[in-house]
C-alpha cells in the first residue's frame, strides 16, 4: 500500500503543483512538504484536510484508508449515506440488505456478459 508521503505527492504532481507552490498555498516551508512526502513528519488531520481540499482528493484517499481518490466525492452518494447512517438500526440494515441484492445482481449481469 502506498504511505502518505507517496500519495500526497502523486497528487501534488497530478495537479501540477511544485513542493514550493503548495508550500505556499498552504502557508508553510517547502521543506514542509518534502517531510511529509518522505513520511519524516506526520501531518495534523487538519492539515491533512486542508491538503485534500487543496489537491482536490479526500483525506481517506491520502491517509490511505480508500484506494480510490473518487470514492467519497459525489455530493448526492455522500447525502445518501449520511441519510442511511442517520436511520435507526432496523431500518439501516433493511436498506443494506436490499442494497446489496442491487449489487450482488449487478455483479451476476457483468459476469454474463
């Protein structure tokens, strides 16, 4: 799995951004950026967020708790979800269950075709 420090600069890279630049939008030292992209320095998870807005990803992709950067980014999924974990507990797993019979179905379909 990739650390911190090589997903935050694939990114920073992506969005063509120097260590410098985002040095500067973030109001630090370049030498800042190149610790935490050598994983020498940890960053706060405030820092961290303000990273992901920047560099236009999620602080899961750059912590490394997601694979993919697009995951959480579609307003209406995320709506979605808080909608679901704001339910009670019977009426959640009902929807679950019937969310993975989606899936599961979708999943057949891609496999017969």
């Amino acid at each position: 799995m990739d650390s911190f420090g090589n997903r935050l600069r694939e990114c920073r890279k992506n969005k063509g951004l120097s260590q410098s630049e985002l040095a500067k939008i973030l109001n630090t030292n370049h030498s800042v950026i190149g610790k935490y992209e050598r994983d020498d320095v940890k960053p706060s998870i405030d820092v961290v967020k303000k990273l992901a807005s920047i560099l236009s990803t999620t602080a899961a992709y750059l912590l490394g708790e997601t694979d993919s950067d697009e995951l959480f980014k579609d307003p209406d999924m995320l709506r979605r979800l808080k909608e679901i974990n704001a339910m009670p507990e019977e009426d959640r797993k009902c929807v679950l269950y019937n969310l993975d019979a989606v899936l599961r179905d979708f999943r057949a379909k891609q496999a017969y075709s």
